[in-house]
C-alpha cells in the first residue's frame, strides 16, 4: 500500500516532470543578429574579396561579407551561406554617405 507521503512525492515528481517537458518545448533558437544603424565619420574600408564556395543545398543564399562598426573600429563579418526564405530576397548591407560620415545600413531580408 502506498502511503501518503509517497503518493505526495510521486505526484510533485510527476507535475515537475510535465511542467520540465512542456517548457522544453518553449526553447526558441535565437535568430542572426541584426546590425545596422551606426553613423561614424570614418569611412569603411573597401569590401574583402571573398570565394563563397559550393552552397549546401539547393536555392542558398551567398550573403556577402561586410564591414561592421563594433566599439571604435571597422570589424570584418566573412559572408556565409544562407538558407532560401521563399517569398522574401537578400538586401545586402551597405554604408552609405551621410554628410560629414557613413551611416550602417543592416543587410536584411525584404519581402519581394
């Protein structure tokens, strides 16, 4: 026969097993960081040539490289290969002239 506080037990182990299993499931993969948006007055270097390889499956996306602005500097990001969004396309990042500086325009997906 089982007591009551064993039965207690058993049923506290088995809610916290549920509620472990159920939260398991709310674990969201965090996306690629967006950059963008920085103005600085010192222009980016030029572009790296890059060799982008095979991609890893049909319809991937050559994402270009680019220069980053993280602290005080220009940081290069290598370009990688992305998966295929159906019904959006690639808008490359870019920095762009901004009267005496360059803003950071952030390489996006777009809807087409």
């Amino acid at each position: 026969m089982i007591t009551r506080p064993a039965l207690r037990r058993a049923t506290a182990a088995a809610l916290f097993a549920t509620a472990a299993a159920l939260l398991a499931g709310c674990v969201v993969a965090p996306g690629r960081p967006y950059h963008g948006g920085a103005f600085v007055t010192v222009a980016p270097p030029p572009l790296r040539v890059e060799i982008a390889g095979s991609p890893p499956g049909a319809g991937y996306v050559w994402i270009s490289g680019w220069w980053g602005w993280v602290g005080d500097r220009h940081v290069w990001h290598p370009g990688h290969w992305d998966a295929p969004r159906p019904g959006y396309r690639w808008e490359p990042h870019r920095w762009e002239r901004d009267g005496p500086g360059w803003r950071e325009r952030g390489g996006r997906w777009e809807r087409d």
